[in-house]
C-alpha cells in the first residue's frame, strides 16, 4: 500500500515536466524556451476567462437587483418548503408530547373541569393498572424449544406524566446449569390520550450479567390500549445497545382484572444477535 501511494505521488510530480514534454517535435526552439511559451496563457485562453468572469459578475448583479433566473427561484422555493415540513412535523411531535402530559397529569390531579374527566378522558381511579402511583408485576416464561425458564419482575412508579421503571429478568437453563440475567432500568414519560390509550417514552440502561457483567443504552416504547378500565391490551417493545450489539425484547399480554390485581397472559420474545429466546408468559400484576 505504502509502495503504491509513493508511485502516485511520483506521477503526480511528473505531470508538469510530462506537459512540457508533450510539445511537438517541430517546434525547434530551445527548451527553455518552450517553457517560458507555454507557462504563458493564450489568447483564446484570455478571452474566456474575460467571458466568464463578466458572467459571473452579470448573474450577481442579477440576484442583486431581484431579477434572479426563474430555475434559481424554484430551487429556494423548494428547500423552503422542505424546512416548513420538517418544522411542523417537530412541531406536532412536541404539541402530541404536550397533549398527552398534560392529560396524564389532570387524569391524576382531577382538575381542570373542563377536560371532561368523567367522559372520554377519565379520571385515573385507585388500583387502576394506567399510569400508576406503584406497580408490581410477576410472570414466569416458558422460553420454547429448549428447557429454560425465565423468571421476570418489573416495578412501575411515578405521578402523572412522570414515572421510572425497572425489570428483572433471570433466564434458567437446567443442562447445563447456567443462568443469564437481563435487567433494564428507566425514566419514562406517560402519555395519556384520553383513558383508552396510553404510550410511554423511556430512556435508561440495559444490563446483561452471564460470564460477565456488562452494559448500555436503552430505550422503549410501552403502549396500553384499554377498551374497559380493568382490561387492556399491552405492548412493550424494548431496545438496548451493548458493545455495538442490539437486545431487543417484546413483550405482549392481555391483562384483565379487578382493582389493585389483574391477571396477565402473553408472549415475549428476546433476541440478541443469533439468539432468540421466546415463549407464552403468564402473572400477576398489583397496581396503586
């Protein structure tokens, strides 16, 4: 490699001595002479750099006066209509993360009146399992096609549109015996849009502890969509980053249930490069 950067760099130095080479054999006049001729511009040279340098200096004078070619103007039209876009698109994300805070915190506090928190918004009630005060779950995953269990406990806590969690997820394998355990920990924002959907937006840590103990980013996504206040519907899609790799954990379940306690069924799937651990998942969920 190195070889054939210093035969680059000795082309590239050649080039000139190759350009004074390159002059015909019939001019008879003395070396140095042609290099003085030819380090000279022509005529025809002279009269194209005029040419170009008063357009340049006519098309200046041009956007100046206002009087800017009509493929210029479509161009700016063009990127600012690509700025507008993309300042209302962050617009409305920040107006939806607004909205869906301050629903979160009224569904809490009760007030203002006007929010129709006896309607579609719905005050929060006590032991409901939407945005709670504390939350503990507990299931137990079958993980398929191998003989290992899996143990997870997650803790929720917060008010209103504020809250962190954390989960513990202990993987069991009986032959050889060997365990895995996989725990995540967040701050998250609870969204609240009106009492039948509710999504989350958490930031935290992963940490993966088996041969050895290590860590990273990670960020989720939980999302609940409850048609009745004891019965919802939960997704919980969870991305971690370790040393350039990827987890992902997706938790699905049904939860249905009384005040303070509901029952949860689902399926989760766990995957880390090559490795895919899955299975139905069945607890038990204590909410405040």
């Amino acid at each position: 490699m190195r070889r054939a950067l210093v035969v680059c760099l000795v082309l590239a130095l050649m080039t000139p001595a190759q350009s004074v080479a390159a002059v015909p054999a019939y001019n008879d006049g003395p070396s140095d002479e042609i290099a003085a001729t030819s380090s000279q511009p022509t005529e025809p040279a002279k009269k194209k750099y005029k040419e170009t340098k008063n357009e340049k200096k006519k098309k200046k004078g041009e956007i100046e006066n206002g009087t800017v070619p009509p493929d210029s103007v479509q161009s700016v039209e063009v990127d600012d209509d690509d700025v507008g876009f993309f300042t209302t698109v962050v617009g409305a994300c920040f107006f939806a993360l607004a909205i869906g805070s301050v629903g979160s915190w009224y569904r809490v506090t009760g007030h203002p009146a006007d929010w129709d928190l006896e309607g579609s918004w719905g005050r929060r009630e006590p032991g409901e399992p939407g945005i709670p005060y504390a939350a503990l779950n507990f299931s137990y995953e079958a993980v398929r096609f191998s003989d290992v269990d899996a143990f997870d406990g997650r803790f929720e806590g917060g008010y209103g549109p504020f809250g962190v969690q954390c989960r513990f997820t202990r993987f069991e394998e009986k032959t050889p015996d060997t365990r895995l355990d996989l725990s995540w920990l967040h701050g998250v924002l609870r969204e609240s849009y009106t009492r039948y959907v509710e999504v989350g937006f958490a930031f935290g840590a992963v940490f993966l502890d088996g041969n050895s103990r290590e860590s990273g980013f990670s960020f989720a996504i939980p999302i609940r969509i409850a048609p009745l206040r004891f019965a919802s519907l939960e997704y919980r899609p969870t991305w971690g980053w370790i040393n350039e790799s990827t987890i992902t954990d997706e938790d699905l379940s049904l939860c249905v249930g009384v005040r303070y306690v509901s029952l949860r069924a689902g399926y989760r799937w766990t995957k880390a490069q090559s490795l895919t651990l899955e299975g139905p998942t069945i607890g038990l969920l204590l909410s405040w």
